[in-house]
C-alpha cells in the first residue's frame, strides 16, 4: 500500500500534500457547487507541470460528478443548464489544443488570469427581479465553459457569475453549476484521451484521491443549506479571491 504514491510518481508526503488539497478544494465545491478546479488546479500546479493538474483535475470533476447526482438533476435549472452543459462539451476540445500548444509558463499565467477574472465577474450586481438570460449570454457562457474546462479544467468563472447573479436560490444555482461541471468533466475527459494527454498514471492517481475527495465534499454538502444566503454568496466570492491571489502570488514566485 505504502508503494502506491511512488506508483504516480509522487513521494509519499508530497502525495499526502495532495491528498490534503483536493479534500479542502472538494469540501468547497460540496457547499457552494463549485471550485474544486478553480482551487485544486493551481496548487496541484506546485507539484507537477500544469497540463498533468489540468487533465487530473478533470478526472477527479468526473469521478466525483455522479455522486449526488439524482438530487443535483432535479434542482438544476434545466432550461440554461443543459444548453450550456451542451455547448460546453463541445468547445472543451479546443481549449485542450491550447493547452497542447502552449508553455508551462504561458499556461500557469493565463490560469492566474481566469482565477482573478472569476472573482472580478463575481462581484457585479445582480441582474433584476424577473431578468431571464438569453440564448447569446447562455451560448456565450457554455462555449466560454469549455474552451477553459480544456485549458485549464475550470469551467467555472464564466458559469459562476452567470447563476450567481441571477435571482435563484442557492439550491438551484449550486445544482445547476454541479450539473454543467458533470458535463464538462466528461468531454474533458474524452479530449485528453483524444489527444493522448490522460495517462495512466493520472487515472491511478485520481483514483487513490477519491476517497480524500469525497470525504471533503460530503462534507461541505452535509453542511450546504445551512448556512444563510448572504453568508453563502459571501463565501463563494472569498473562495473566487483566494483562488485568484493563490494563483498570482504563485506566478510570482
């Protein structure tokens, strides 16, 4: 058992280290719906090279994508989250051919700007009372969903804003995130497979960090609901700007 770290290639405390980050970043995505990548990717990035975080974070989205995923189903709001579920898996292609064709260095400085740029977009107004998004902003957020879910397996800043600022309870905008990361998660998959960027160490590796992972998200899910709306909403933003000074600070360094 004790060789299994060595198997991926990680030395045991390092793969404790790991083990510890993708707990943290599933408990958060289990009580806000969402940043388990926009978290685990970039501190992943401090023990491998960016493309091996981004293709392990994607594996993990799916691994961890059907638990819960009957109650995540009927809370979503079907009529954007599909579409843009949709849309999504169709562009992940794309940002995985970025991802091929850039530097490590280019990658992790354009992963710090979609880290900053998610917690910026998260601090705009609410739309009004009533407000119903349209098929450009829905085409617009799934296309841009996946064109980063290939790049830098963060589907989120382009979906978080557009549910957050929406009026819906946090019920429907947390399942209804949950449900269009389950979708990308699964064409991210299929690109990296495609282009040859999944390996089997990855796939071992994800599988020896589910169990970390879906002890922290049922534990952040255990806890959503009861914490009130206001507090919710304010910790995703805090989350948005760790995430993004994380990354920057890292880029720095």
């Amino acid at each position: 058992m004790n060789d299994l770290p060595h198997l991926v290639g990680l030395a045991p405390w390092t793969f404790a280290g790991a083990a510890a980050m993708t707990f943290g970043a599933a408990f958060v995505r289990g009580l806000t719906g969402f940043g388990m990548a926009i978290i685990l990717v970039p501190l992943l990035g401090l023990i491998m090279p960016p493309g091996e975080a981004v293709v392990l974070g994607i594996l993990l989205q799916l691994l961890i994508g059907p638990v819960g995923f009957r109650r995540i189903a009927g809370d979503a709001d079907r009529r954007t989250a599909l579409p843009i579920g949709l849309l999504a898996m169709l562009a992940t292609p794309l940002g995985m051919l970025a991802l091929k064709a850039v530097t490590p260095d280019v990658a992790r400085l354009l992963i710090a700007i979609i880290a900053i740029a998610a917690f910026l977009l998260i601090l705009m107004p609410q739309h009004p009372d009533g407000h119903k998004p349209g098929r450009t902003s829905i085409g617009l957020t799934g296309i841009a969903s996946g064109i980063l879910t290939g790049f830098a397996a963060m589907p989120g800043p382009p979906v978080v804003p557009f549910y957050l600022r929406q009026r819906i309870t946090p019920d429907v905008a947390r399942a209804s995130m949950m449900l269009v990361f389950f979708a990308t998660a699964i064409a991210g998959t299929l690109a990296s497979l495609w282009l040859g960027l999944a390996t089997m160490k990855l796939f071992i590796l994800s599988l020896l960090l589910f169990v970390p992972m879906a002890l922290g998200d049922h534990v952040g899910t255990r806890l959503f609901g009861r914490v009130p709306v206001p507090v919710w909403r304010g910790i995703v933003a805090v989350v948005l700007g760790v995430a993004g000074l994380s990354a920057l600070l890292r880029l720095l360094n």
